[in-house]
C-alpha cells in the first residue's frame, strides 16, 4: 500500500511541480530555521556544563539566518537547492547503482534503475543549472518519489512471493 501511496503522490507532484518548488523550498527553509533555533538552544544548554558553547551558537545563528534567507527569497534559495539536489542524486544514484550490483538482492534490478535515473537527474540538474531551477526542483522530487514508490512496491512483492515460498 505505501509503494502504491507513494507512486501517486510522485503523480500529483509532477503535475504540480511549481507548487512542488515552492513548497520545498519553504520547508527547507523552515528546517533550517527549526534547527538552527534547536542548536542555538543546544548551546545555551551545553554552556553551563563547559561544552563547546561557541560552535553551537555560531552554527546555530548560522543555520536559522540561511533558513530566514531561503523563505525571504525563494528563488536564491531554489537555486541554492538545485545544486543540493544534484549532488544528492547523483551521489545517491551512484550508491543504489553500487549496493544493488553488489549484493544482488531479490528484484536488485529495479533499484539499478533508480540508480541509474538519479545519476542521469543529478546531470541534468546541472546541465540546466539556474535558469530552471523553479520548475526542475519541483520535478526531479516528484519523478524522485514517483521512482521510490516503484522500488517499494516491487521489493514488497519480492517480500511476497519469498513467504509463500517459505510457507509451501
């Protein structure tokens, strides 16, 4: 049910990818201000107790003005995430690739897959790197998720079909 949940919403997603855009880049934007408020907190706490009260503080302030920044100004901040993005899967194309042909799990061949589109997003991501980051951000998440949602549903069916086996 959630490989089939997640697929849909990947749907959704891609048919509405500058809401997507903008919707991500506001909660990053959140996220940062919700953590960097967290470490700045964190450093108060540890201060009393003579642990590293400067690196939270700083790293805190730090965190909660980029998070600030990125909800002020959401095209900076879109731009700012594409080349997260691109980085991210790249990295994590490469990862799936690697893991999946190493150890050959049931249905490996589907996470190859994943793997090997996320290489291709993340070059993408850069080939088109700022003019469309309002548009691409907003759809390599929803082709992202639409993609998980296939890999989840072909290992639950892989899961499946090992407990009948197990079962006969």
């Amino acid at each position: 049910m959630l490989g089939i949940l997640t697929t849909v919403v990947g749907i959704v997603l891609l048919g509405a990818t500058f809401f997507t855009s903008m919707v991500t880049i506001f909660f990053v934007g959140m996220m940062l201000v919700i953590g960097g408020i967290a470490e700045i907190v964190a450093g108060v706490r540890v201060r009393s107790h003579g642990g590293p009260f400067w690196s939270f503080m700083l790293g805190g302030i730090l965190t909660t003005v980029v998070g600030v920044l990125t909800v002020m100004f959401p095209g900076a901040g879109l731009a700012s995430l594409t080349l997260l993005l691109a980085g991210f899967f790249f990295a994590n194309g490469l990862f799936h690739v690697i893991t999946a042909v190493m150890d050959r799990y049931a249905q490996w061949g589907w996470d190859v897959a994943f793997g090997i589109i996320s290489v291709f997003l993340g070059f993408s991501v850069m080939a088109e790197w700022p003019q469309s980051s309002v548009w691409l951000v907003g759809t390599l998440v929803g082709i992202a998720v639409f993609f998980r949602g296939i890999a989840i549903m072909s290992g639950s069916l892989a899961l499946r079909r090992g407990l009948r086996h197990v079962e006969a």
